[in-house]
C-alpha cells in the first residue's frame, strides 16, 4: 500500500501542477496557453481547408477566397489602430479603461461602415475577372466590416484585461463553427463556392454581437472626458495604423493583387499555400498577443530584453517548423488537397520563409508600440510595403505565383532590415543578440517551472 502510494502521489501533484498553470493569469502562462489554442484552430482550419480545396477544386477555391477575403481585409484595413491604441491607453490609465472601450466602439463602427461603403463601390472593378454572381456575393459581404472592426477592439479589451480565456475561446470557436457548417454542407451535397463562403463568413456574427454585449454589461459607465479620450485613442492610432495596416496587408494583400491579375484557379492554388504556410506562424502571433500588453509595463531596457527574448524563442520554433515543412511538402500538399495543387510546392516554400521572417519582426516592432512609438513602426513598414505591391505587379504577369512568392520574402527581409535598424539607432541601444543561446533555453525551464512548483496559495498565481 504505501509503495502505491508513492506511485500515485507524483501522478497527483502533476496534475494539481497542471490545473494550477491552466487558471494562473500571468503572462507567461497566457502566452503558453494562447499558443495551445493557436495550435488548435491551425488544426481545424487545416481541416477545414483540406475539405474545401478537394470538393471545390482550384477554381472553386480561388471564388471562395475571392468572396470572403474582401470584407476581412477592409475592415482590418480600416481600423485605423484603433485597437492598438485601446490597449496601450487603457494599460496606461486602467481607471478610464471603460470609457476608452466605449468611444473605441464608436470609432470602430464609423470605420467600418467606410469599409463597407468602399468594398461595395470598388469590388465590381477589381474582381472583373469573376463572375458578376461572384462580385455580387462579395458586395453583400461588405455589410460584415462594422462587426469585424467591432471585433477587433472587443478582442483587444480582453487582452488589456487579461482574460486571455474569453479572448481564445472565442477565436477557437469561430474555426470550429465554420468546420461543422462545412461538414454539414459535404453530408447534404450542398457544397460550392457560395455557400463555403458563407460558412466562413455567417458563424462569427451572432458570437462578435455576443462579446460586445458582454462588454457593454461590463463597462456600464457615463462617457465621460469623450473629447480626450478620443483624442488619446485617435493620436495612437494614426502613429500605430501604418504598422496594423502593414500586418493586414502582409496577410491579404498579395491574394488581393493576384485576384485581379491571375485566373481563379491560380488565387485557388495561392490560397492553399498561403493557408499551409501559416501554419508555422501561431508562436510569433500568440505571443504577440501577449507581448504588447506586457511590455507596455514595463521600463525600456525591460521592454527590449524581454521582446529580443521573445523574438529568439518564437522564430528559432518557427524555423524549425518551416524547415520540417519544406521537407514534407512534395508529400503532404497531394495527399491532403490532391495532385492538382502540386504546382503550388514552389510557392510554398517561399512563403514558409516570408512568414518566418514576418513573424519575427512583428514581435520586434512591439518595442515600439509598448514604448508609445509606434510612428517609428509605420513609417519603416511602410517602405516595405511601397516595394511589395509594384513587385507584385511586376513579378506576377511574367512569373506566376513564383513570382508572388518572391515579392513577399523580398519585402518581409526588408522590414526586418528596418526594424533591427530602427531599433539600434532611433532606441540607441546596443543590438541584443538575434540567435537562441543556451540562457534564452534555461529561461524558459525555469519560467514553466516556476508555475509547476507554485503552491496554490501562493499569490502569484492568482
């Protein structure tokens, strides 16, 4: 008996260690924890994908993305940082944090009804190349820009409070909404480009509508000081938008460009590999998520050491994703999509490396935003996305989706450039060390230690 009880007893105090990790709210536990959800929906939207891309084919596929990505991309476009800005000003001043989320709201909604008011206006010159049937979908979906930049700032009020819970669960169920509507059109013979599109589009409205009427619930305050917080959220906001508009573009640009410029069955075939690829981006992007409420904290010195940490960490994981990738890819694209998409490998691969990099410098531009610089930012992304679109331009007529591949890696190295610059002569700082060392390794030992070792009644974890 007392041996089995020496066996059991491990068992039982790494389970307790567990639990005790899962409710601890401290960053690194989120960010761990929101990189476990990030794995999670990679998962499900592979599936999804793969399911949509053997039914539909790369003609279906490419009209699919071409009525989906249109609203996504202008309401991200046109949130003018509101979202950034709500974080840091409510991190800065937590007793107005109600008041700020309130006129972040109205600022959204009046954003995204321009989004709206745009999408529906340029689309039929654009997307000439479609059906009208097609244009015509893709110009219903625009009424869907007010709620997604809604989206946006309620997703950014749950990170400047910390309830990383709410804030994964509901970017874990959008996915799986979609997965089971996409399964329940298979089983009934209903699939096709149009209502795979709204399988993607119909899931997320009733939960967006939900959050933000949680949200309200939970801010119940007299909007007071408006002017000023206005302005508060408005000045960040322009300084940070070249920067959230270059990460809006880096995601859609290129499949928007192609959409005007190649057949649909090419955008289809883009937009498998550009689907594929990100699979290796969920470090940089969960602890993005984490980094900037974070860093905003903390002093200058802390704020870059942690993020040059943070940026060693995630892209060494990222690389090694992206190497595997490569590896597999001559046997994964076929057997998961078909031998259709084999002419997508190319592409591919050079897009595992563009999101690498991407990745990378995404979390080193978060010194500046926790340092309230985020005009540094834009103006240096920026250049990269004046070379990113005449690239494209000319490299996709003549080369294909080769030639977008090369655009985009081209680009990202670029801003890379400009971020590590930026920081060692705009911040005149010494340049912390860009490769993973042994410390950065036995750094994160002993931070998921620390939590398996913490006693319940300790503060710290609550």
């Amino acid at each position: 008996m007392q041996q089995s009880n020496a066996k059991s007893l491990p068992t039982s105090a790494v389970w307790s260690s567990l639990k005790r990790f899962t409710k601890s709210k401290n960053n690194s536990s989120a960010a761990v924890k929101t990189m476990m959800v990030s794995v999670l929906i990679l998962l499900v939207n592979m599936l999804t994908g793969v399911l949509t891309a053997r039914y539909l084919g790369p003609s279906g596929r490419g009209e699919q993305t071409a009525m989906v990505n249109w609203s996504q991309f202008l309401a991200f476009s046109m949130s003018f940082g509101i979202p950034s800005a709500l974080i840091y000003n409510a991190k800065k001043n937590p007793d107005e944090a109600g008041v700020l989320y309130r006129v972040a709201l109205l600022i959204g909604l009046g954003f995204g009804i321009i989004a709206m008011t745009v999408g529906i206006f340029v689309l039929p010159y654009w997307l000439d190349s479609f059906s009208s049937e097609v244009v015509l979908f893709a110009q219903v979906s625009m009424i869907l820009c007010p709620l997604i930049v809604v989206s946006q700032i309620n997703n950014a009020a749950f990170q400047f409070r910390g309830d990383y819970k709410t804030f994964n669960w509901q970017r874990y169920l959008v996915p799986l909404l979609t997965l089971a509507v996409i399964g329940i059109l298979i089983l009934t013979g209903s699939m096709n480009p149009y209502t795979t599109a709204l399988a993607y589009l119909i899931p997320s409205v009733p939960l967006f509508i939900w959050m933000t009427l949680l949200l309200l619930r939970t801010y119940k305050v007299k909007m007071r000081n408006t002017y000023r917080n206005f302005k508060r959220l408005f000045t960040y906001g322009l300084g940070s938008y070249g920067n959230d508009l270059l990460g809006q573009f880096s995601t859609y640009i290129d499949q928007i460009i192609i959409a005007g410029l190649l057949r649909p069955a090419d955008l289809g075939l883009y937009a498998v590999a550009v689907s594929l690829s990100r699979m290796v981006n969920f470090f940089s992007n969960s602890i993005t998520v984490v980094l900037f409420p974070k860093a905003s904290e903390l002093s200058k010195d802390e704020a870059i050491s942690l993020t040059f940490k943070a940026f060693r960490i995630s892209t060494t994981c990222t690389l090694l994703g992206a190497l595997f990738l490569m590896l597999a890819a001559p046997f994964v694209i076929p057997l998961l999509y078909g031998k259709d998409f084999n002419t997508a490998l190319t592409v591919f691969r050079l897009l595992l490396l563009e999101v690498t990099i991407s990745g990378g410098t995404l979390i080193l531009a978060q010194t500046f935003m926790a340092l309230g610089k985020p005009k540094f930012v834009s103006i240096l992304q920026g250049v990269g996305l004046i070379l990113v679109i005449p690239l494209l331009f000319l490299l996709v007529p003549k080369f294909g989706l080769f030639g977008a591949g090369v655009a985009m890696l081209s680009s990202a190295m670029l801003r890379f450039l400009f971020i590590i610059l930026n920081i060692r002569y705009n911040l005149k700082v010494k340049l912390p060390r860009l490769l993973i060392s042994r410390e950065d390794i036995q750094w994160m030992k002993t931070t998921m230690n620390s939590y398996i070792r913490k006693k319940p009644a300790d503060p710290a974890v609550k």
